[in-house]
C-alpha cells in the first residue's frame, strides 16, 4: 500500500500510493519510538571532498516503472530513481513556504489575481538548453490534454484561466499562461479566477510547478508521450545528475550534469537500485549500500548495525481502507457514484473500520514504530489537523452492533445484505516482503470473527503494477482495498477525493464533500480560522461517512553510511521531496 512504503512529498503534487508495514515474523511489544525520535533529519554536517559513488536503495518488490515525467508518473518509485535529477521550480523552507532559493521565484498578486514566475537564468537542462517559459506551459499541456490521460489532473488547478477549456478540447492553448518575453523567455504570468491559500505553499495543489523540456519532447503526439524513449530511456532533467544508464525497472546509474546551475556535484556518480524487502535488512548489516531505507518491521536486525547513521522523520503520509462505490468516467473527466454498489452503505463501511485491530497490531508487530491514524489530514499540518476526532479504534462489540442495526443478519456463519441476498466483499491488498500476507490476514480473521464473507480480490495478494490498475480501472473484483498517499506539502485534500480527481479511486462523489473542499480552498480560507473550521468539518464528515478509513503512518528511517554528509530530509534542504543531491558527498 503505498505506492510506496516509501512516504513522503514535498514541491509538487506527488500522490503515490505506500506500501503496507507488514507483521514481523514473531511476536515483540517492545516500543522503539523513545530511540527513533531521538534520530536527526539528516546526516552530520561535515567537509565532503570530490568523486566518489553513492549506492542508495530502493526497497520495493516490484520494478519502478521509469516513467520520469513529473505529470504522468503516479508513482513514488520513480520520483525515488529519479531524485538526482528531477527538480521542480520552487524551494522551501522547513514550514514548506516558498523561498527565493530554487530554480525560480514566484509573486503572488491577490489583487489583479495573478502569480509572476521568473525562472533564474543559468537554469538549464542537461542537454544545455535554458529552462525556458514554454516549458512550464507544456508542463501544464501535458497535465491537462486529455490525450496524456494524466492522474494528477483534477478541476482544482482549474483557477488557471482557460485550463478547462483547453482541458475540454474547447481551445488549442491555455488563455491564463502569458509569456511577456515569449515562449523563449524566462517569464511567465498566469492568470487566475482566483488565489487561494494552497498556493502561498510549496507543493500547492493549485499551481503546477513543474517543467518540461518542450524543445526535446515537443514532436511526440500526447498520447504516446508516457510510452516514448524520451520519457522512459533518455529523459533530460535540470537537477544536479543525469542519468548515464538505466537497466528498466531494476536500476539507473547518474552521473554530473554539468550544467547544473547551484555548481558542480560533489559525487561522481549515484547508482540506484531496486532491493526486494526480504533483503533489505541484510543489505544493511553487510554495508552494500550507502543510503537505504529501513523497513520498520526489520528494525530490530538493524538497529546495532556499525559504521552507519540512522536518521528518520514521521512524513507526510498516510494508508487508508478505501470502499469502490461508482468508476471513472473518462469522457466526463469525473468520478461516478454507483446508490446501488455494494459498498454504498455507511453502517457496513463503518463496521468494517470498527473490526480493524490496527493498534494492537502496530503494537505487536512494528516496535512503535507504526502508529494509528484517526483522520485523513496528517497531523503534521498543525491546526488543519483535527486532534479531537477519534478515528476507527478497535470495537468488535460496536461493529457487529451497527451491522445488526442496518439489516445485515446472521444466515449461518455469515451475515448477508439487507434484502437477503448473499454478501461477498472482495478484498484487494499488495503484495510485499514474507511479513506482508500475516498482516493481511489478520484482518481478514477480524472481519470474518463479525460474520462478514470477505475475501482476497483473485485469491491473493497482488503485485504493486496490478494492484494499481485493478484500482485505477475500477476492476469489478474489487470491492475495497488497502491502499495508501504520501501527500504534497500543501494540505487540500482536492486531488484525492474531490468529483474530478483520477486518484479518487474510491469513487465516491457527494455534494457535500464538494461544497466543503471547494470551501478549503475559498476566498474566505485566507482566513486562517476559517480554514481551519473547515478543515475540521470535513475530517468529522469523512470520518462519518467512511467511504475511506484512515489506517496509520509510519517513522521514515533511513540507514546512511557514516562517510557521507549533506543527506537531509529537512524540507529547506530539498527539492521536489528529494535530498539537494549536489550537496552529497563523502567526508575527507
């Protein structure tokens, strides 16, 4: 369940899914979250001298799918292979306000409703061509032409004048996007219906911040875009790296791109590669790599390993139970909500949150180092977080209480559907390491122990590619799923649950839900408060309706060699969520 496990995203909207913390193989209560939170963000601060290669990891059981295009990649895989090169335009600081440091700067005008953008001069891709206006205007392109079926597109950047339109096929060009000094220019001024408070933030949900190499890829129609060599073998990036060699799905080998405009990497080269989860433990003890995650359920084997610093952060993250009530319409670009689907009953959906025993779980299982969630806003976005809600805390008595209540009786061993008929809920969750298939099956016992039939979607767990196009083509052997975001640093839920987001996997459209992140994102929600009280009333309304649970979060611990200095996971020391590469290096 996370498109990745692997958490985390800030600079651009990056929704990708993570990866289920799993069971270990014995039971522990032991609490490790005393000795984590201890951790720094980053690795100590030393002088690094030149050359070197850095191994970095990434821990997953399936191939990325090296699709390296900030617009039509959904998955965090890549965003992880692709971190020494691809940058977006703007930095932040640690509170993930935008700075004047990063590729370009940017100046909000509420008054005339528009947001100059300057790129810096000296920016340039790795081919030595300046990073220019027209390629943020075919970033936008890309994202909104209907012919690149882009994920990430939903009607919250929709405040960018002629956007829908253009989205819509009603207009060859998006009217909001002027370039004073033409497309070969360094400026850009868009213009809104309106400003909204997403977009004072890094990683707002408004504003695209992206660009794309328009000069190299411009002669690929959109729709073979996703599929082309220039996308997925020989992408150009204007980050620190470039990549040298790339062996699909497994690894990619990067080395200086010497026109990187913040100065000359430190390192010679950066290989990534791709690490089953059954081995990543291993992988740390022996030192074969410099930079790796650790899986939380692996820990323990981990913890005494020498020569390395361990440094973690809780991410803005989050898994969540998701409930298939309607499909995608891709004529319409909207979600469709089925009154009739199975999963259109909120007492049954609640039910099933109240059997999930995730705290004795993340207790039994995962050191403390995996916690319950309560609503679907991470709390570490401060006051939007609703401290008061409760979330799906273990109940098994209140469970079979509500369903009893709504009709669903006992025939048996299991209980059926209100009008009788039979009730078979198919259950979709990924597949991982060899701790993976306990965890699921816990909750399948949970769920069975208050007379529900619920069982594996095709038997199985499935493999991360399949498990996301079942979800993404509303396969009708799916009726809930465990799936999971590692969301922007901007917190509007609008991309994932809103009627027009693709990622609403779950389908479910209501107008209230409408009305209340459209209401997040208002006029009035300059108004700090005000944004807050919303916030607040959509966490109780989500959390009510229950057609997404929130499950729980996990520490990010990473093991880093302790050779090397200038890895952080402080926001103000990062770029598109990813470390300043150019600043790695090994210590004299």
């Amino acid at each position: 369940m996370k498109k990745r496990s692997k958490l985390a995203s800030a600079g651009i909207l990056s929704l990708a899914s993570i990866t289920l913390a799993a069971c270990a193989k014995s039971a522990n209560n032991s609490d490790d979250t005393k000795t984590v939170k201890k951790f720094p963000v980053e690795a100590p601060k030393k002088n690094v001298k030149d050359g070197g290669t850095v191994k970095v990891a990434v821990v997953t059981d399936t191939p990325f799918s090296g699709i390296f295009s900030q617009e039509l990649s959904s998955e965090d895989l890549d965003s992880m292979v692709a971190a020494p090169g691809q940058e977006t335009l703007f930095d932040s600081d640690d509170q993930y306000g935008v700075t004047d440091k990063g590729p370009a700067t940017r100046k909000l005008d509420p008054k005339n409703k528009t947001i100059t953008i300057n790129i810096k001069k000296g920016v340039k891709w790795s081919d030595g061509k300046q990073v220019v206006a027209k390629d943020f205007e075919y970033a936008y392109e890309i994202l909104a032409n209907k012919d690149t079926a882009c994920p990430r597109y939903s009607s919250q950047f929709e405040v960018l004048k002629g956007l829908k339109e253009y989205h819509e096929g009603k207009a060859k060009t998006i009217s909001g996007i002027e370039m004073p000094d033409g497309e070969n220019g360094r400026k850009v001024v868009l213009h809104c219906s309106a400003l909204n408070p997403s977009m004072s933030n890094a990683g707002s949900r408004s504003l695209w911040e992206a660009v794309e190499p328009y000069h190299y890829l411009k002669d690929i129609p959109f729709s073979k875009l996703k599929s082309s060599d220039r996308i997925r073998k020989n992408p150009l990036f204007f980050g620190p790296f470039k990549i040298e060699k790339l062996v699909r799905g497994q690894s990619a080998t990067w080395v200086p791109n010497k026109y990187y405009w913040r100065g000359k990497p430190k390192l010679d080269k950066v290989v990534i590669s791709v690490v089953s989860p059954n081995s990543a433990s291993q992988a740390i003890k022996s030192h074969k790599f410099d930079i790796i995650p650790v899986i939380n359920t692996q820990w323990p084997q981990v913890k005494n390993t020498k020569n390395v610093n361990f440094i973690a952060q809780i991410p803005i993250a989050y898994h969540y139970l998701g409930f298939k009530v309607g499909k995608w319409d891709a004529e319409k670009s909207k979600n469709v909500m089925n009154p009739k689907a199975k999963m259109n009953n909120k007492a049954l959906r609640q039910a099933i949150g109240y059997a999930m025993n995730v705290d004795a779980v993340n207790k039994r299982y995962t050191y403390g180092l995996t916690f319950r969630v309560k609503t679907l806003v991470p709390e570490k976005f401060g006051d939007y977080f609703d401290k008061t809600e409760k979330g799906y805390n273990y109940d098994l008595k209140k469970a079979n209480q509500i369903l009893d209540k709504a009709g669903y009786k006992k025939k048996g061993k299991w209980r059926v559907q209100p009008n009788g008929k039979p009730l078979v809920i198919h259950f979709a969750a990924m597949s991982g390491d060899t701790t993976q298939e306990p965890i699921v099956q816990n909750y399948l016992q949970q769920w069975h122990k208050v007379g529900l039939n619920v069982q594996l979607s095709t038997g199985r767990l499935i493999e991360h590619n399949s498990f996301y196009d079942k979800l993404q083509h509303d396969n009708k052997g799916v009726d809930m799923y465990l799936a999971g975001w590692s969301t922007p640093t901007e917190p509007s839920p609008h991309p994932y649950y809103s009627e027009s987001a693709p990622f609403n996997m779950t389908r479910f459209v209501t107008a209230k839900n409408n009305k209340l992140l459209d209401e997040i994102n208002s006029q009035k929600a300059f108004n700090h408060d005000y944004r807050v009280k919303k916030f607040h009333e959509w966490q109780r309304y989500m959390n009510d309706e229950a057609y997404v649970i929130p499950v729980d979060n996990s520490y990010q611990i990473f093991a880093v060699n302790d050779k090397i200095s200038g890895y952080s996971l402080k926001p103000s020391k990062q770029n598109n969520n990813h470390p300043l590469w150019n600043e790695v290096g090994f210590t004299k």
